[in-house]
C-alpha cells in the first residue's frame, strides 16, 4: 500500500489546468483548442470515484484521455524516457524543446498525484491508503499510465526521441522489456499512413562517477535497436549528448567527468 489519495485532488487538478493552458503553455502550443477544466476533472472523476481499484482497467480512463488529448499530435518533438525521469523533464522545458507525456494537458493534471476510489463511502475517494498493486486484477495497475503510454505514442509523428538510463544498478537494463516504454509506447507508434514514426532517436545517459553499464550497441540497446528496425523505423544512438551533461553536472559538480565541463567553461 502507498499512500492515500492526495488532499485537494480536485483542486490541484483543475488549478493545474488552468496554469497549463493559460499560463504555461499559452504561448507554444498554439495548435490546441482550449478545453473547459473541470468537465475535464469530472470526466476523471466519474471514472474513478466509488469505484474500487481493482475494478479497473484499460478502458476506465478512455473518456478522460479522448476528451483531453484530442487535437493533439506531436510532430519530430516526442520524447519518451525511462529509468530518467529527472533530467528528462529538465531537458524537456515544459514542451518548449521536446514533448514528453507529462507535457501534455492529460498527464500534467496528475502527474505525481495519487488516487484511488473507495466504494460506499460519502468521499467516493480513499486518503488514507491506495493499493500499489492488485493481485487479481493486473490491468488495474495500468489503467491510468498504462493508457497515458500508449496514447501518447499514438500521437507522436516523424522523429522520436527515448532517454535511456546507461548507468541502471541491480542489474536493471537501459531497455527493459516490462517498462511502460517498452510495454506500452513503443508498440503503440504508427507504422503506417501519413502520420507515422519515421526515426527513433536513442539518448543514453551515464550518470557522472558512476560505471557506464551499457552503451549505443550493446546488450539491451541491441535489442531495442533490433526491435526498432523490425517496425520498419530508422535508429539512432548516441552516448551522452553534449546538452544533456551539462544537465547532469548541474547536479553533480565534484564528479570526474564534470570538471571536463567546469574547465571548458572557465576558458570561454
Ligand atoms: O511496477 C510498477 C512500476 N514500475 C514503474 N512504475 C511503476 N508503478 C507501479 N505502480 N508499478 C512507475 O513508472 C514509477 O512511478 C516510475 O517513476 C514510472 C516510470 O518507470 P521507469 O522510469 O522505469 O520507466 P518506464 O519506461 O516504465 O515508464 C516511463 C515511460 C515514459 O516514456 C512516460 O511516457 O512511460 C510513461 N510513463 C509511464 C508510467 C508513469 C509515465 C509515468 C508517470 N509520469 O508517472
């Protein structure tokens, strides 16, 4: 069990909306109709309150997702992460240089949240505890992100991007084959029509001062670029992008490979 259902959830939810769509995201996601907040929040909350977890499933938020991501594509700018959620978001710039699930309306309204229903009871909402998983019922756990993945991929056009974890420990891989990514986005991206995948980009990131487990065309990165391939798309790999280390040394100074970094910019 995790925590309950976070307090406010109505409110954080229709306050994050308006942020995104008013303040946030008013000036670069010109392309998207605005959308009325809370008959989003109530489209989210008919699906989930007075129901118990383990009642869900892959089709209890399909309203939610319909109604919220309609309209969208997102064209050579999706980006997909596992194993780096962090340094992705940073990199991302709330949709400005690339577009991650969490920057669009439907994920941005929860992400980080937790909820659960709870059947006869005046809330209709557990805050005192929330299943993590549920035993009978395993499409319960993937009800939200397990839909939010695969819609997502959906909409991504043209080139992708993936962020990949190369320093993963106990034995972890950069591209697992149970993972949302490997689960739920990537055999959800369009192979066929106008609006295809053309080219997946592969990002992998060693954390600073720690071993580089895997790198571009080794071990499970040959998987993924096998599987890639087979879809019909192009690949890309590249180990540790110039911008996205400067990301990481922002957050681990002292390392090694940071004073490389530091010394560059001294000169300049
Ligand atoms: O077994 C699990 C589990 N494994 C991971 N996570 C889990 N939650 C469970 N209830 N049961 C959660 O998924 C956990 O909160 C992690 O922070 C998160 C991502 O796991 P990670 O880093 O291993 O990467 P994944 O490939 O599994 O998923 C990331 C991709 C990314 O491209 C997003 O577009 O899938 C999307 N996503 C999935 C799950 C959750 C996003 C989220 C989110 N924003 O919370």
């Amino acid at each position: 069990k995790t925590n309950g259902t976070t307090c406010g959830l109505k409110e954080i939810m229709i306050g994050r909306c308006h942020d995104y769509q008013y303040v946030k995201h008013s000036l670069f996601l010109t392309n998207q109709s605005i959308k009325n907040c809370t008959k989003l929040y109530e489209v989210f909350e008919s699906a989930v309150r007075y129901k118990s977890y383990c009642n869900m499933n892959m089709s209890t938020y399909e309203r939610y997702f319909d109604l919220a991501l309609d309209g969208v594509h997102v064209i050579n700018r999706a980006m997909f992460w596992s194993g780096t959620y962090a340094i992705t978001h940073t990199y991302s710039g709330n949709g400005r240089n690339y577009v991650t699930l969490e920057d669009t309306l439907a994920a941005a309204m929860v992400d980080g949240l937790i909820w659960c229903g709870k059947e006869n009871d005046t809330e209709g909402f557990d805050f005192v505890s929330c299943p993590y998983t549920c035993k009978s019922n395993q499409w319960a756990d993937l009800a939200f992100w397990g839909l939010a993945s695969k819609t997502f991929a959906q909409l991504a056009v043209g080139e992708i991007y993936v962020v990949l974890n190369g320093s993963q420990a106990h034995g972890k891989s950069a591209f697992r084959n149970n993972s949302f990514f490997s689960s739920f986005e990537l055999p959800n991206l369009r192979r066929n029509g106008t609006y295809r995948v053309t080219k997946v980009n592969t990002l992998v990131l060693h954390s600073p001062d720690e071993i580089a487990v895997e790198k571009c065309g080794e071990k499970s990165l040959l998987d993924l670029e096998k599987l890639v391939r087979s879809h019909g798309f192009d690949y890309a790999c590249k180990d540790d992008p110039e911008e996205l280390i400067l990301i990481m040394c922002s957050d681990k100074w002292e390392a090694r490979e940071c004073q490389i970094a530091r010394e560059v910019l001294r000169q300049t």
